[in-house]
C-alpha cells in the first residue's frame, strides 16, 4: 500500500493554519491534549484521568453559590506596601500586575449566599493573584469572613488556594496565622460551624492556619497540601519521600482530612454536611 504524503508529491502549502490560543490544554497528569472548552464544560477537570485543573473564584462561586444569591463582601480593602519592599520588582508593581492580570483587588472574594437553600458565608482564594498570598488584607478579609458568619449564624466555608503568607508584607503577614487563627477559636466557642476545602495548592502559612482549623476538612483529588516543599523536606531529613507525598490521597490515610470531594459533587457534599452540622 503506498501513502500520500505531500512531500513526494511536492505539493507546498503557502500558509500554516493557526490554532487560537487558549483552545488546547495539556493535562499534567496524563499529558493528554484537552479541548478546552470541553474541559470548561466539565468544570475544568480531565476527562481522561479526572486531574483537576486549577482554577478562578469565579468558578466556585457558581459552582456553589444559588443562582442569585451571592452579594459580595469587603471589597473595599487593598494591600498596601508598608514596607516599600523591593526585589527584582517593586511590591506596588507585583499588585498593580496582579490586578491587571485578575480583574481582582486581592486574592480573595468574600460573599454571602445560599448553597442549596442553606445560607452561609463563602470565601475564595486566588492563587493566580501573586500565588494566592496571605497578606494583611486576606488574613482581615478571612476575620471579617468569620466574624460575620458568628453574627448571621451561618456556617464559614473557605476555598484554599495558596503559596503561602506574603513576604513582601514581612512579619505583617505572619500575624495573619494568630489573628485568623483566633478568630476561628472564638467562632467555635460560638458554636460556629467552619468547613475548608483545601484545593490545590495549598501550603505555607494557610496551612499552618486556617487550612487546617475546620470542623470537617474536604480536599479535591490530586491537590498539593502542605507546609514546606517537598524538595526541602527531602534535603532536610534526607530520606526519600513516600509516593504521593502531600496529595490529599496521602493525606487522607494519615488522618489531616476528611473527605476527598471531586468537584462535581462539592456542593452537594458541603449542604448535606452544613444540613446536619450547622447549629
């Protein structure tokens, strides 16, 4: 059987047609090639290996929120450089980037809606807003998240996504493990319910925080959860480190969470455990 090929039939093509950017995506798990809108269509999850791809507040907030009935909070606050830090880059001119690249202010929305007829009060992270960074104005909008939850009476529900505590605020930013921190405190005192959904990647000062102080702990599959890297765990104890080392999988049989929850089923998930916990 003989093939055509153009090569041998010298035919040339003048113009190579162009694929639109955006329209393909790799997986990282099983390197197959995604159309893209298929994968939107499927909340941005992998049809091939179920990988779940990063992905905005936007689609938490309507994958979770009732239709309708998210208001937004606390818009108002902004990051300020205290410190006038710099590096390669200013830190003015990492958040003026950050919001041009977002349509963001900050790498955290807060509403409060209803999900499933049951209200509640609804936190998202950023992490393409400088890596999801805990700085001054994430640790007080997370405060703010929870002190209005106490008042309302609602359950407290955080979408983690995260690099860790903003170091371009310095020690301003490790204050927000504490004050978050005891925020939470009092709110279960209050009998509050609060539920994190740790999703990938979750680490640094998150997860030394409020990524691991929920009442019942939900992860997506495959997300990255922890403190330090696993490069600098390793060169630290140097051992070799067990495989799937800091995915919620691994972290689920170690006892640091709860539930492993596809996306597909998150919001069921979180009103059937809001109906029987909430106070």
């Amino acid at each position: 059987m003989s093939w055509f090929r153009r090569k041998d039939q010298k035919i040339n093509q003048l113009e190579k047609k162009s694929i639109p950017d955006g329209l393909w995506e790799k997986c990282p798990t099983c390197s197959e090639i995604v159309y893209r809108p298929e994968l939107e269509k499927n909340q941005m999850v992998c049809h091939h290996c179920d990988h779940h791809f990063r992905v905005s507040p936007q689609l938490y907030h309507d994958l979770l929120l009732d239709d309708g009935s998210g208001e937004r909070l606390f818009t108002d606050l902004k990051s300020k450089d205290f410190l006038k830090f710099k590096t390669g880059k200013k830190y003015e001119k990492q958040l003026m980037d950050a919001k041009g690249k977002t349509g963001e202010t900050e790498a955290i929305r807060v509403y409060q809606g209803k999900i499933n007829g049951l209200p509640l009060v609804l936190g998202m992270m950023n992490f393409k807003f400088i890596g999801g960074s805990m700085g001054s104005v994430v640790g007080e909008a997370v405060s703010r998240a929870i002190k209005k939850a106490d008042e309302e009476n609602i359950p407290f529900v955080l979408v983690c996504a995260s690099g860790g505590a903003r170091m371009q605020e310095g020690a301003i930013s490790l204050m927000q493990l504490a004050k978050t921190s005891a925020h939470l405190a009092k709110f279960a005192q209050n009998g509050g319910l609060y539920i994190p959904i740790l999703t990938d990647p979750t680490t640094g000062g998150v997860t030394a925080s409020f990524g691991m102080l929920g009442d019942v702990i939900l992860a997506e599959p495959g997300a990255l959860i922890g403190f330090a890297g696993p490069r600098v765990i390793k060169q630290t104890i140097g051992q070799d480190l067990p495989k799937g080392f800091q995915r919620s999988e691994f972290l689920l049989e170690k006892g640091f969470i709860d539930h492993i929850v596809p996306r597909s089923e998150m919001k069921d998930k979180l009103s059937r455990l809001i109906g029987i916990l909430a106070k």
